[in-house]
C-alpha cells in the first residue's frame, strides 16, 4: 500500500476532495484523507495523508494555519468570495493605515464568529452548503476561535491584503466580510492562499500535477510520521511489537523515558515506525493509533 503524505500545493478552481481523489486515484491508495478543508478558489497548503497514513490525521488536524487573502471592498456577494453572486454594493471610506490598525486589532485574540452558510458543515446529515444553494438558510452556533496574528500587508483604493495566522476553526471568508463591515463598508475575498498548515509547515509541497505524474515512483510521497516529529520518540524491542499489536502495554527499551500523559511515536529495533502511544508512569506505552504496515 502506499502509505505516506504528500503535501500539496492546491491549485484554484478545485474542490479538497476532488483534488485528494485525484491523488488517491494516481497513487492507487484504498483510503486517503486530507488535514483542513480548501475552498475550490483557494490555493495552497492541501496535506493528504494514504491507506495506513490517514491514522495521523486526528493527531494533526487542529494545528494552526496561516493565511494570505485580498478583501475586495464595497461590495458583498452571497458566498463571501469571488465564486458567488454579488448582493449588495456600498461606498468604501477613505482608509489610512491608523483606521486599518485599529480595526485589525480588535479582531486579534479569542473571537467568536458564526460560520457561513456556504460551509462544509452539516446540519441532519447534509452540508450547509448544500442548503445555501437550495437558498435555505438555517441558524449556526457561534464557534470560539483564535486570531493569532493578523497584519495589514497591502493597501489599495478598494481592496487590501492581509496575513492572518489562526487556530482551527477559522473561516477567513467570514473574517474578510466583518473587518470590511468594521471599515464601514462592505467586502468579499477574492484572493485565499494557506500558506502552510502545523505541524506540515517545514515539509516541502509540490504541485498537483507534480504528484500525479510522480505516482508511479512514488515520488514527494512523505512518510507517515513526517508530521509528528515534534512528538517524543521511544523504541521497543521485537519481542514487545507482537504484544503491542495485540493491544497490550509495552516498556520503552529507549531512554530518557516519554513525557506521561502524552502520545508517543514508537520505532521497531529497525527504525520502523508502528504508530502511537500513550506514556504513563514507568515508562509503559499503551497503544493508541497503530500502523499495519511501515512508513512507505
């Protein structure tokens, strides 16, 4: 099986999962899953993770990302990006850099939006977007997030350019439409690019036509624990991955002993990687997410 990550580069006008699909496909993967969700117009970071690799990704998935994105002020569309159809126009204020700073610093720390309707979110089973389209409407939670950075890096007559690093959970088209509306007019996206996503930001991406035609050598593929480097490593013995595959709490043969309390990546005497663990007192490591095969 082709059990690994590889990071892509989105390209524009395809959706997260037709390009994982895609990819899927080339590679000749049974099961594939990709870490975060990209709007069809967005480009950028797009980690897919194969057959045994998809086990990471719930130890992945909540990591931050960093954005770059273009909000087109006085106008709004009914999306909040330039994919959808224009609503309402309003005059755009003049805007100097002290009027911008302001209003960014009051979306910076602990917000708490209410997601768009045009969102992969599910109410009775099915997306919000699909809803959205039929032109039904229905009332979303607020969902508590985190602004971490978010800068003024472009400055024009009726549009500017913002960075913005955030915690999961951040619809930045959302995001766009309220700091246009704190500007005293109305804005949609027309540019999003993640730029990277924790904890994949050091590994390198390639494009998706790079990936497709690499498939058969599975080149830019990644192995399975590229992305959990950041994760204390202990090693077993042979005779302990029998039992550790069986479900059963094994002693770390490595030193210093793993934090307790927290996962653990775990090597075979070879350097094959098994997976992960949990470390309690004594350094016993019961499994938690194990790999059938190893990392390639």
């Amino acid at each position: 099986m082709p059990t690994g990550i590889i990071v892509i580069d989105k390209p524009r006008g395809l959706t997260s999962n037709g390009t994982l699909q895609r990819v899927r496909k080339a590679f000749g993967a049974r099961s594939a899953g990709h870490v975060g969700t990209l709007d069809p117009m967005a480009t950028g970071m797009l980690p897919l993770c194969l057959d045994e690799a998809t086990k990471v990704i719930a130890e992945v998935e909540s990591g931050g990302k960093r954005y770059e994105f273009t909000v087109e002020l006085g106008a709004r569309t009914d999306t909040g990006d330039a994919e959808g159809e224009m609503v309402e126009r309003a005059e755009v204020p003049s805007l100097d850099g002290a009027r911008q700073e302001a209003t960014l610093a009051a979306f910076r720390g602990i917000q708490q939006p209410v997601p768009p309707m045009y969102s992969a979110l599910k109410r009775d089973g099915r997306p919000l977007y699909e809803l959205a389209r039929q032109g039904i409407e229905v009332d979303r939670a607020a969902r508590t997030i985190e602004i971490r950075r978010l800068e003024l890096v472009g400055l024009r007559e009726s549009s500017i350019d913002l960075v913005c690093e955030c915690a999961k959970g951040t619809y930045v088209r959302v995001l766009g439409e309220d700091i246009a509306r704190s500007l005293g007019t109305l804005g949609y996206l027309t540019r999003l690019h993640r730029a990277w996503v924790e904890p994949f930001q050091d590994l390198p991406m390639c494009s998706l036509e790079e990936a497709l035609a690499g498939a058969a050598e599975r080149r830019h593929l990644l192995p399975a624990d590229a992305a959990l480097q950041g994760l204390s490593r202990a090693s077993i013995s042979w005779e302990q991955v029998a039992a550790l595959r069986h479900g059963q709490a094994v002693q770390a043969t490595s030193s210093p002993q793993p934090p307790e309390g927290r996962r653990v990546r775990i090597y075979a005497p070879d350097g094959l990687f098994l997976g992960l663990a949990e470390a309690h007192p004594g350094g016993w490591l019961q499994p938690r997410r194990l790999l059938h095969t190893g990392t390639t």
